[in-house]
C-alpha cells in the first residue's frame, strides 16, 4: 500500500485502510487472490457518495479507476464484499443498490415508488425503535428500514400533471361549449 492510499479518506469521511483490512482478511480467510483490482474497486467504491448502483459504480471506474474492469467482475467484486461485510446490498425491484458497511448503526430509507430513488434518512425514532428491536434465536448483524411512497420531486411532477389536465379537460369544454 503507497502512502497516498494509506492516508486517504472517501467523501464521506471515511477512512480506507480499516475497510482493505477487512478485505485482506477475508479473503485470506478464504484462500481468494488479492488482486490489486479488488483494491482499486474498493477505493473507488468508497469515492461514491453513499448508495450506489453497478452502473454508476462503472461510470466511477471510468473516471477515477486505475483499472477498467468488465461489468461481471464488478458485480461479483460486489458479491465478494457483501459477503466480507464490507458493502449494503439493498435488493430493489429496479437495481440492487449498494452502500459501504461502514458501522452496524440502524439505518432508515425511504424509496420512491414513482422513479425508484432510494434515499437514507436519519429519522431519531426509526433508529431508537429498530435500536430496541431484537429478534430471539436470530443474531442480527444489519437493522435496516425501508419506507415506501413518494419523493419531493416526484410529488411536484404529479401536481403539475393534474394541473395541466385539469387546464386541458377546462379548454376542451369551452371548446365543446361553444358549440
Ligand atoms: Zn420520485
């Protein structure tokens, strides 16, 4: 590891070296090469602010990577560090999304059902209720909440389309009224 990688942090202030250990370990663990593109992918990932898809992750790849890597070696590079517990996978009926593992905190989201968009939220009562949440003879590594509806974005969009209707349907009875 070069100095340049030792000291770097991600965006979101993350420091990369504990997450490497983690990856070196796992994957001595499991007698897997420790090829440097494993590495650079990790870098990278973490140079991503907070969710991800494999798409955008490939479009990260493009402009900061060392390494260009196919598609398939991305996703399974995700796989792999799922299961190092180094990586969120939020399974979506669009994309899997992904975000870097970075405490076993609870986590709340909220999902767009309009455009899909999947948002972290820090909400103090989902946190303190998944907080005392325990489930007996299971060990609960990730408390995860998702909730469903509709972004800001997406609320606007609709209440301009009504309104929009709303004028058309009005012109077309003046237009019909005249008659
Ligand atoms: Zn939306």
């Amino acid at each position: 590891m070069d100095n340049k990688q030792a000291n770097a942090t991600t965006r979101q202030g993350q420091p990369l070296a504990p997450m490497r250990e983690r990856l070196t370990q796992y994957m001595e663990e499991k007698a897997m090469r420790k090829t440097p593109e494993r590495y650079e992918i990790l870098r990278v990932a973490m140079l991503t602010n907070g969710i991800f898809t494999i798409d955008g992750l490939m479009k990260s790849m493009q402009e900061h990577g060392e390494f260009q890597v196919s598609r398939a070696t991305l996703f399974n590079t995700m796989e792999l560090f799922c299961k190092a517990g180094i990586l969120i996978k939020h399974q979506l009926a669009t994309a899997a999304h992904y975000e870097i593992r970075s405490d076993c905190t609870p986590k709340a989201y909220v999902i767009c059902r309009q455009c899909n968009t999947i948002t972290k939220v820090s909400t103090g009562t989902a946190k303190l209720a998944l907080t005392n949440l325990h489930v007996r003879y299971f060990s609960i590594e990730d408390k995860l909440l998702y909730m469903h509806g509709l972004c800001r974005y997406c609320q606007a969009k609709n209440r301009q389309d009504a309104r929009k209707k709303k004028k058309s349907i009005k012109q077309d009875k003046n237009k019909y009224g005249k008659r």
